[in-house]
C-alpha cells in the first residue's frame, strides 16, 4: 500500500499518467484495499492476541504442573519418613521380643532349678555325652520301678481271691465265706487305689501273706498311709 498513491485527475493537464513512484489506481480501488489491509491487520492483532494467551496459559499450565508435581513428590516423601520410622518401630519391637524370650528362658531355668534341685556339673550333653546320659536314665528308671509298683487289676484281684478260697476250702470249717469276705474288701481296695502307685513290699504283703491278721495289718496300714496324705 506504500507504494500506491491516491489521485484526482482535477487539475492535471496531462491526464491519466502511470509514474515511477508506483501504480496509480482509482480511489475506489484504493479504498477497498485499504479496508482489505485494515481487516488483515485486526485478523494479525487478533492472531497475536491469540497466540500471546495461549503461551501464558502454557507458561501458567507448566507452573502449576511443575507445583503440582513438586506436591506430589513432597507427599511421596512424607510416606517414605513414615515408613522408615514404622520400620524403625517394629525393629525395635523385635528386639524387646528377643530380649522377653530370653529372659523368659533364664526364669523357666531358674525355676527348674529352684524346683529340681541344682544340675550337676557336667550340664551340656554332647554326643559324645550321650552313651553315659542314656545309662544314667535307665539307671535311674531302674531305681524307680524297684521302689514303685502299680496296683494290680481288680481281675488279678479276684483270680489271688479265688485261689484262697479253693486252697482253704476243705481245711477249715468257715473259712469259704471268711476268704470271700477278705477277697470282697481286697477288691474294694484295689478298686479304691487303682492307677495309684505303693510300695512293692506292702502290695506283696496284701496279696501273698497267708490269710490271717497280717492281711487286715497290711489293709490297715494302707489306709493309714493314705489317709496321712503320704506318698506310699
């Protein structure tokens, strides 16, 4: 448009010309390419005007993405601390745990030691140990069962009983219903005692001395020993 100029043929004595500064076209030409220009020109300051707020909202769109990035590695890393101090707390929890079974352990062997007795010196059993602890287990349960016996059943009972009765039952007048009698209370006894643990020598002397007063002694003597509450 520099380059085009506007005229009047009013006043020009050589008419229509065409000149070096530029083309020469009518005003109406003229006019219309002006508001053609006019129009190019609000279309290129509304282009800008676009392109100037698309590039703030893309400026504000990464600021705030980049914020909000930044929160969320922020809150990440929250969790991690909390993680690690829970980590922390069940380490430590661990410990204590380790330490009450520990010291559980020292009590239960205290305890055995105040209910045992002390152990003897040789207190940890190898293998090489273990011929020599098996002897003095099976010693000891030797030792035991020669001290102990259980009562016998109450069929046995019957079985010594019937045995009486046959032996003595062509000697002495009565003496069928006196053994029976005697059988009946040996019995009840053995029924009374049953998985009851007495001496071999009282037991014996129940089921094997001759019928007599030594039976009722034996019987008697039982009762007296249990009754006291002692460990026959």
């Amino acid at each position: 448009m520099n380059d085009v100029k506007k005229i009047s043929p009013v006043g020009s004595i050589h008419g229509w010309e065409e000149s070096e500064f530029g083309e020469f076209v009518l005003s109406e030409d003229y006019d219309a390419l002006e508001a053609e220009a006019q129009a190019l020109r609000d279309q290129v300051k509304a282009l800008q005007s676009d392109a100037n707020s698309y590039q703030a909202g893309y400026d504000e769109g990464r600021r705030m993405g980049t914020k909000h990035r930044q929160s969320e590695v922020e809150q990440l890393m929250r969790e991690v601390e909390a993680l690690r101090a829970r980590v922390a707390e069940l380490e430590a929890e661990v410990e204590d745990a380790d330490g009450l079974s520990k010291r559980l352990g020292e009590l239960l062997s205290e305890i055995t030691i105040i209910i045992r007795g002390p152990e003897p010196e040789l207190t940890r059993w190898g293998y090489s140990d273990l011929p020599l602890r098996v002897k003095a287990v099976v010693e000891e349960v030797a030792a035991l069962r020669a001290r102990v016996v259980v009562l016998p059943s109450v069929d046995s009972v019957m079985n010594i009983v019937m045995r009486y009765q046959w032996n003595e039952k062509t000697n002495v007048t009565g003496t069928t219903n006196w053994a029976a009698n005697l059988g009946m209370k040996v019995v009840d006894e053995v029924k009374r005692l049953n998985g009851k643990v007495v001496s071999e020598g009282l037991l014996r002397r129940i089921v094997a001395e001759p019928v007599g007063g030594a039976v009722y002694d034996a019987i008697a003597e039982l009762r007296a020993m249990l009754g006291e509450g002692k460990d026959p």
